[in-house]
C-alpha cells in the first residue's frame, strides 16, 4: 500500500516555476550587452531618418546603420521599421555602428577604414597581376596585394588569378586609404586553423576526402587536406598503371578526391591514394586471362630477371629471361623487348590471387607456330631440338621451350672429358636431345646427346638388315625362277 505522502501534485509547482523562469529572463534582457568589432548581430528596425536608420539589437542596445546600407542597386531603401535586418559591428566608440554591406563589399573609404581598424573581411576583385603581386579593386578604392599573400601555397602562374573574386583583409591602412595593403593567405590560414581539429578528426583510414594539391616530388605529390592538414599521395597510389612520372596525373592547384590509406599519429603522416576510387582491373582478370592466350602488350621496363608487359592498365605480366632463347650473347634478349616496344606474348603461368602472369614473348609474324613451339610436350623419351643456352663445367644447359631449360650433364654429350663443350656445342645453336627425365614440377629436366646418337645407330643398323633381308629375299627369289624355268618343256 502507498502512503498518502508518496503523491506529489506537480501542479503546486508550476506556478513559482513560470515566475522564477520570467524573471530571469526579463532580468538577462534588461542587463547591457556587450559587443565586439567584426561580431554578426541581428536585429529590427525601429526608425528610419535621413542618413542612418536605428536598429533595436536586444535589451538596452540599439545600434545605428547608415541609409545607404540599406539601399539596393537603384537606390530605394527596401526595408521598413519592424524588418529584421543583418549587420558587422564596425565601431563601439561612441555608439554601436553597423554595416550591412561589409562582409560582402566594401563601397566606401570610411567602411575600408572601419573594416581595417576591425580586421574584418572584404571582399575584392582581382583586376591584373602587376610586378610583385596584384591590382585588387575594392568598392571605389584600389589595394594591392603581394603574391605572397594571394595564397598559401606558391602562384606559380598569377594570371589564374585574374578577374577572380576573394575575401581579403587590410592590413596596411594610408594615406586616408589611398593607400591600402590586402592579404587573402591571413584569411585562408585563420580557416585553416579553425578546420585543423576537424580535418585530423575526419582523417581516418578508410575515409574519402577533398584536397588541393600543393607540391609535386619525384616519388609523389603532397595534398592539402584542410586546415594545414598535409598527405602523402604517393607515385605508387595514383593509378593502377605504373606512374613514373607523378606530374603526368596532377599539377600544383588540382582539386582531387583522394581515400586516406593510413595515418600514423606519432610521426603525423598520412598515406593517400588515389587509384584505391578507381575499379581494380584486377577484380576481372580471372575472367580474362587463361594459360594458352597469346595476346598484345606493351613491354613497360626491363630488369635483370625479365622484362614487364603491360596488358592492360593496372595489368603487368613478366616475361623472365628463362623465356627468351639464347641468341649467342649475353644479355642479347634485352634487344627484342626494349621498353616501349609493342610485342606478342604467350600467357603462361596465372595466379590471381598474387596478382601475377608469366608470359613468353612470341614471334608476332608467326603467332601460332611460335606459341605450338612453346607446348612442346616434353616427357620421357620424347627427343626435341633445342637451342644452346651455356656451358658448366658438369654440362651443358639447353633451352627447349619458354621457362623450360634442361642439363645435358657431361657424361651424355658425347664429348671425350678433353673435349671442348663451347666449340662442340655453341651458344645458340640449335641441338637435338633426348628427355632422360623430368621430376614433378616439370623444372628439372635431364637430356641426353649420346642417346640420340644410339638411337641413331640402332635405327640405322635396323635398316641394314632389313635392306639385307630383302636383298636375300630377292636373291632367292629369281634362282627359283630360273630352275622353274629350266625345267619346262620345250617345244619343238
């Protein structure tokens, strides 16, 4: 059971409640409101004379505005007491002074003046690049400001400047404002600062964002992300063909999209990439590539173990040296894929998951016999023709087919131990071996010279007694025929 007490009648409350809340605010709106040079305020026309109008502000503040604030293009006040209005506070000496116009335009020597002692924004056009900076036109009144001050990162083209319209701020004020000195960069940077917390907030890995690039280096490009906020585009991440050149994708001033790769708060670096919004040609190569394909490419750069064939952008195949058949000098592959070169190529080998084609360079006149030649089936027993790759002092390596190489070791060439392997066998030229044997991987593969010279004298030595047994054959043959002959009848 309850207890009468546990019931509170809120309604005994709401009285001195509504009291208590109205005198407070009743007592806020009496108190003096302090105002700043350069603060946003609102309020509502209570009169209008002949040169200013009168502005209630709140509480026991009112502020005045000249008429001309309020004036449109022809002239015409288009405001009436009791509209709400907007305004600067430009001046708290000896009154509150507002301008509806300044944070837009500056039309008057006395408003520059104000916005200069404020250090409030004003808006400007840029009229022409002159030595050391720009001509800016401000209202009536002419300023200058120095290339330095145009932006926060270096101009090195001034005349993209030309004509544009900025937000600058005085801060050189002579000669009654003949003289006037802008800065658009002490407004950029005052954003960016208030932008800084923001921005390393937002910085995350994962995260898309807007930045300017403002600095090219061999290895990449640096972007301001904001508020003084830099990454790291590097030359690696900007496509997913190879780049070399990292001003051939963006230019100082570019406006790009870029996705944060990591941020490494202790060293205050941030990773970009650029290629990471673009789809991975990679997603679909399954699809596109099987072993067999002969296809076109573009051969992009040659290393000491082969030479890289772009198939497509973002996809590279390597060619390695194992492929290429030796030509009778070293390193004599590198002449038939020079980087540029656009050459045929066999695929043979494909692992997507490591993102990687072995292919064979082919001969581009003749595709299908190059690519034939390349399969060659190579087992126990079977004899090929190869090409002399190099000499060891165990024997000799020959190269059968595209990243198939085997050893004749010394005791199958056929060659006394005193004999000269290089003038028997030169590099290059071609030799008909026998498959001894091939393990597992189909890498290790032992040939022989000597067994197709048996081969050879057991075949011919067949062939003898044969030609033999035929030539007994034929000789008893036509004896026979003669006594059968011998003894038939005569006829008389």
């Amino acid at each position: 059971m309850f207890a009468d007490d546990d019931f509170v009648d809120d309604r005994d409350n709401e009285e001195p409640l509504e009291e208590e809340d109205f005198e407070q605010m009743l007592e806020a709106s009496l108190e003096p409101q302090i105002f700043t040079e350069g603060q946003m305020v609102e309020g509502t026309v209570v009169s209008i004379g002949r040169e200013v109008a009168f502005i209630d502000v709140g509480g026991k503040g009112e502020a005045t505005m000249e008429i001309e604030e309020l004036a449109d293009a022809d002239g015409d006040i288009d405001v009436q007491p009791g509209d709400i209005v907007q305004g600067v506070v430009v001046s708290t000496r000896g009154g509150l002074r507002l301008s509806h116009k300044l944070a837009r335009s500056a039309a008057t020597r006395q408003q520059l003046q104000d916005a200069y002692r404020a250090g409030l924004p004003v808006e400007g056009r840029i009229e022409k690049s002159i030595k050391g900076g720009f001509e800016v036109r401000m209202g009536g009144q002419r300023a200058f400001c120095p290339i330095s001050q145009i932006d926060t990162v270096f101009t090195s083209d001034p005349t993209i400047h030309e004509g544009q319209v900025y937000t600058f701020r005085i801060i050189e004020y002579k000669g009654e404002g003949k003289d006037l000195v802008v800065s658009r960069r002490a407004l950029l940077e005052e954003e960016e600062r208030e932008r800084a917390d923001e921005i390393r907030s937002a910085a995350v890995a994962g995260a898309v964002l807007p930045g300017r690039v403002v600095s090219i280096r061999p290895y990449g490009a640096f972007v301001d992300l904001g508020g003084g906020i830099q990454g790291l585009l590097h030359v690696s991440e900007m496509g997913w063909s190879r780049v070399s050149d990292p001003s051939t994708i963006v230019q100082p001033g570019d406006e790009i999209t870029v996705k944060v790769l990591s941020v490494d708060e202790e060293q205050g670096k941030i990773s970009l990439g650029l290629k990471q919004l673009q789809a991975d040609p990679w997603s679909s190569a399954e699809d596109t590539y099987e072993v067999g394909q002969v296809l076109k490419g573009q051969v992009t750069r040659v290393t000491e173990f082969g030479a890289f064939v772009e198939l497509e952008p973002g996809i590279e195949a390597l060619a390695h040296v194992s492929t290429f058949p030796p030509r009778g000098k070293r390193d004599a592959w590198r002449e038939t894929v020079p980087p540029g070169a656009a050459v045929a190529v066999e695929v043979l080998s494909f692992d997507s998951e490591r993102k990687r084609i072995g292919v064979a360079v082919v001969d581009e006149e003749n595709v299908s016999s190059a690519a034939r030649s390349a399969r060659v089936s190579i087992e126990p027993g079977v004899r090929v023709i190869g090409k002399v790759e190099r000499h060891e002092n165990y024997g000799v390596f020959v190269f059968l087919a595209p990243g198939r190489t085997g050893l004749v070791p010394m005791a199958e060439t056929g060659v006394e131990r005193e004999g000269d392997l290089r003038k028997t066998f030169p590099v290059g030229s071609d030799l008909e071996v026998m498959v001894l044997e091939v393990d597992d991987t189909g890498r290790r593969i032992r040939l022989s010279c000597k067994a197709v010279h048996e081969a050879d004298q057991k075949s011919e030595a067949r062939d003898y007694a044969k030609k033999q047994d035929d030539r007994k054959t034929e000789g008893f043959g036509s004896l026979a025929d003669k006594f059968r002959s011998a003894m038939k009848p005569r006829k008389d």
